[in-house]
C-alpha cells in the first residue's frame, strides 16, 4: 500500500515571535523560523531569524538565514545574511552570501565561509584525440 503523498514532507510551521515587550535570558535553540522583536541575551540556533526594528540580540547567532532590520552584538554565522538599512551590526559575520542595504551600520570582520579544499586530482594518463588511423591497403596481385 502506498504512502500518501503528504507523508514524507512536513507541515509548515508558523514562524515563533519574541515580541517587543520579552526579553529572553538564555539561549535560544529550535529548528524552524524566529522573528525577535524583544531581546535576547544568549546564543540564538535556528533555521531562520529575522530581527525585527525593535529586536535586540546580545550574543552569537547561528543559522541558514539571518534577516535584521535590529541590533546584533555578537558573531553572526549564517549562509545568508541581509542588513537591511536599519540595522546594527557588531560583530564578525561568516556568511556564503551577505548583502548590506544603505544606512546599515557594521562593524566587525565579514568572513566568507571557507570550502574544503578539493583534493589533488590524480594525474591519469592524457587523452589523445581520436584521429582516423588507416592501415595501408594490401595489394593484391
């Protein structure tokens, strides 16, 4: 008997809110997506966190993508990271991809993360292009 067809994904999950009047003492650690309007005081591991105008993050952020229209002071280590213009950032930032709009304030080191280098290719015999090879025709006489 087959599976239904929604067996094998997940339901979307509505994104958790800290709103502007919590302040959180301690890390915040979850899978899915966070908007912070209030503050945290803590290391922060999501999926992806958006920080909203009013959000207020004093630690290291971890995640896939990290949105902030706030305040960050700590690391921020994410594959995508957007500083929309109100934000403020210090703190290194290791990202894959970082975008910055106008009247963001940064400061602090932007880190690209770094890819395992490839291995040495190993030298295998060279190819030679294929060319026609005739033998010289017999003669028959």
């Amino acid at each position: 008997m087959a599976a239904p067809p929604e067996a094998g994904r997940k339901a979307p999950r509505a994104p958790s809110l800290i709103s502007d009047n919590i302040t959180i003492e301690g890390s915040v650690i979850g899978e899915g997506e966070l908007q912070i309007d209030g503050v945290v005081r803590g290391e922060v591991r999501v999926d992806k966190v958006t920080i909203g105008e009013t959000g207020h993050v004093e630690g290291a952020i971890f995640a896939e993508v990290v949105e902030t229209r706030g305040r960050v002071i700590g690391q921020i280590s994410a594959k995508q990271v957007r500083l929309h213009g109100t934000a403020y950032v210090d703190g290194d930032i290791t990202h894959e991809q970082l975008a910055m709009e106008s009247g963001a304030f940064f400061q602090g080191r932007s880190l690209k993360f770094q890819r395992p280098a490839a291995p040495p290719a190993i030298s295998a015999p060279t190819l030679v292009s294929e060319t026609e090879v005739r033998e010289p025709s017999a003669q028959v006489g």
